[in-house]
C-alpha cells in the first residue's frame, strides 16, 4: 500500500474524525448507558471510513483508515484498548475487501457496511477466546443454558433472538453503508474534491 | 509514555515488541499449568522491563474481567470442591477459570507494559517499516487535527440544534451534519497539503529509524528459548 501526499492527509483527517466520534460520541453513549450503544458507535465510524475511502480511492486506504483511528485510540486513551482497537481494525479490514470485491459504488457500500457490522456480534466470543482460552466459550454455553431454564425458554428462542440481534447489524451496516455514499456524494459536489489518488 | 527507567536505555522498541510477544505465545499456546508459567513470565518482564504494567492493575474494570472470567466457572458443574447447600463449586470449573483468569492477567499485564513504554508514534514507525508506509505521517495528522475536527463537530452540532436540526426528518438531518463535516474536513486538510507542499514536504520519505536496545537481542533469543520451554511443558 503506497499512497500520496494528499491520500495520506486524508486517511490522517478520516481517521481523525473517527477518533474523535470514538472518544466523544463514544464516552457520551457508554456514559448514558445506551443500549447498542457499540453498535450506533460501530455504524458511525463505519459510516465516515467509508466516506474516507470515497475520496481516497486506493486499494487499503479503508484499512489504513481504520489503523490510524485504532493507533488514535491507543494514543488517547493509554493502553488496555486491545480488544476495541482490534474491532476497529477488523472492521476496517472486512469493509475494505467488500469494497475491492463489490467496486466503489452505492450497492458496495452497502453491502460493506453490513458486512462490516456483523463482526460486533462474534467480537467479544472471538477476542475472549484468544485471551482467555476456549474454556470460556464452555463457560458461556453453561451460562446460556442456565439463563434459558431459569427463563423457561427453548432453543429456537435463542435461535429467533440471535437472528433478530444479527439482522439488527446487518441493517445499521446495510444504513451506514447507503449513508456514507450520499453523504460522501453530496461532500463531493459541494467540494469538488474527488481524489485522484 | 516512555518511562526513565533503567530499563529503558537497554531494552529497545524491539526487545519490548518481544517482550508481548512471548507472553501472548505462551499464554495462547498454553493450557493448565502452562497458563501459570505464562503469569510468572508476565510478572518478571513486568518486574525488569516496565513495571507502568502493573498500573493497568488499579483499574476496576481489569478485575470486573477476572471475575467474569473465574465466577461463572465455579458453577461449571462435575466434581463438586466444597459449597454449602444448594451452593457447589465445581473443582473442574475452579480449574478452568483459574486458567483462564492467569492466561488473561498475562495478556493485560503484557499489553499494558507495552502501551506504556512504547510511544504509538514508534508503533507507527515499525508499521512503516514493515509494509505500510507513510502510516506514521497520516498519524501525525490526525493528531494534530483531532482537537480542530473535534471544535469543528461541536460547533457544526450546536449550530444545527439552534436551526432546530433533528425535530423531524432525521435520517435527513444526520446526512447534512455528515456533509457539513466531511466538507469542512476536507477543506482543512486541503490547507494542510498545501502547507505541507509550500515546506516541500513529500510522503516518500524513508521511515523513522527503530531504536534497538542494547540487550534486545539476546533478549529476544532467551524469551523464544522460554517460551519453547513453556509450550514442551
């Protein structure tokens, strides 16, 4: 990945915005006790990276977004911000495969988005089973099961809420996605700034 | 973030690299008293190269994640330890989750020694180094911008709160906020390549040096003869 002077200012600038939608609008959302609070937070950031790859059109300038917002993070917050750096970069990473696969236009965005969104869902199973070993996934399946008989419920009630809750991604993803093409679209024609690379 | 430790003068950015990286080998490639050994070597490089790790130690959150971790394990289930009435904690699930909660606390203790010592602008200039050039230089603007965007937003939120933004037609209203703000960032950055060409400043510039550390070598080879050790266990 090589890029410009101008890209690199760019990638700089996105990655700014989307540090700083992470430590205001973030601290902000956790603070209220929100609920989805990381989803909203996830379709926000994927929102402005996907503007930044709009105008930086160059294969990994995503990615490199989503780097320098996790570098951000680190920077900002001072360590132990492993697991939320992580899904930034993940995140980032999906989303800019999409975009290589589906090409720079309103139905990739789209579908990076959503894409992108589905990994909140098994972020925290993923990165708790690096850290901690895979006897915490038994813990939780324990967990799960004792949750339901308590609750009286059934497998398919798990099931019907775990594709509720992913459907739920998908859609602010499939948002974000369509929300970053317009808005993107509309910056360009009020700027004039399409990147050439 | 750099300590002015002893320490710091003889072990590197590399020898610190090394540092994380034999913990979270031996933490991830180990299970049961592996995990321990993993722990031990955790405390010891906290010990000798960067003892700000043990800061990450005060934080309430650091503990709220042991305890997720070891609590619901007790109640794993199969050869009760001890308990009282209904109460009984498993042997096996005590096990597990003291496992769990070693492997963990390597891992935090390990990641926070490094976010410590390590500058994020060295961890930029590794990442130049290793495939992704000019990543150093986009950092460095985006720290620098960071409180601009940030006074820009505010100031772009409240103008819109005042016009009455957001009383309907919202997803609206949200999409000229982003067209507002990505419009103004981008005629800021716009300023910044235009300063940066008048200074002749060009991205193809060779990455920052790495500074080795007088033991990072050595260092680097007994911790790869550790951790071997530790995974034949």
């Amino acid at each position: 990945m090589r890029f410009g002077l101008r890209s690199l200012v760019y990638i700089g600038v996105f990655g700014a915005l989307w540090g700083g939608l992470e430590a205001t609008l973030g601290a902000a959302l956790h603070a209220l006790g929100i609920p989805f609070a990381g989803l909203l937070l996830a379709s926000a950031g994927m929102t402005i990276a996907l503007i930044g790859r709009l105008f930086v059109p160059r294969a990994g300038s995503l990615l490199a977004i989503g780097v320098v917002t996790a570098l951000l993070k680190a920077f900002s917050v001072g360590g132990l911000v492993f697991s939320p750096m992580l899904a930034i970069v993940v995140e980032s990473a999906i989303a800019e495969a999409v975009v290589l696969a589906a090409g720079i236009r309103r139905a990739g965005f789209v579908a990076a988005g959503a894409v992108a969104l589905v990994w909140p869902v098994v972020h925290p199973l993923i990165t708790q089973t690096l850290i901690a070993g895979r006897g915490v996934l038994a813990v939780y399946l324990e967990m799960v099961r004792g949750l339901m008989r308590w609750l009286g419920l059934e497998a398919g009630a798990l099931a019907a809420a775990l594709a509720v809750f992913l459907v739920l991604h998908l859609s602010a993803g499939a948002l974000a996605g369509w929300l970053a093409w317009e808005a993107g679209q509309s910056a360009a024609r009020r700027t004039g700034r399409v990147e050439s690379a | 973030m750099m300590t002015a430790s002893g320490a710091h003068a003889l072990v590197g950015i590399p020898g610190r690299f090394a540092c994380l990286a034999a913990v979270v080998l031996a933490a991830v490639g180990g299970s049961g008293r592996r995990a321990a050994w993993a722990l031990a070597l955790a405390l010891v490089l906290a010990l000798a190269c960067h003892r700000p790790a043990f800061r990450a130690l005060r934080a309430g959150y650091a503990w709220i994640m042991l305890a997720l971790l070891l609590v619901p394990a007790l109640f794993l289930g199969g050869e009760p330890a001890c308990g009282a009435g209904p109460l009984r904690l498993s042997l096996p699930g005590l096990a597990l989750g003291a496992e769990m909660s070693a492997r963990a606390l390597a891992i935090l203790l390990a990641a926070a020694g490094f976010a410590a010592t390590v500058p994020v602008v060295a961890v930029a200039g590794l990442l130049d180094r290793f495939g992704l050039p000019g990543l150093g230089f986009a950092l460095g603007i985006a720290v620098n911008m960071l409180p601009v965007l940030q006074e820009t937003t505010a100031t772009t939120w409240r103008a819109f709160r005042q016009r009455g933004g957001f009383r309907r037609r919202r997803l609206r209203s949200v999409r000229l906020i982003l067209v507002t703000l990505v419009a103004e960032a981008l005629r800021k950055a716009e300023d910044v390549v235009a300063a940066a060409h008048a200074r002749g400043f060009g991205a193809a510039r060779h990455p920052p040096a790495v500074s080795w550390g007088r033991y990072d070598a050595a260092l680097a080879a007994t911790l790869a003869a550790i951790v071997i050790a530790i995974w034949m266990l």
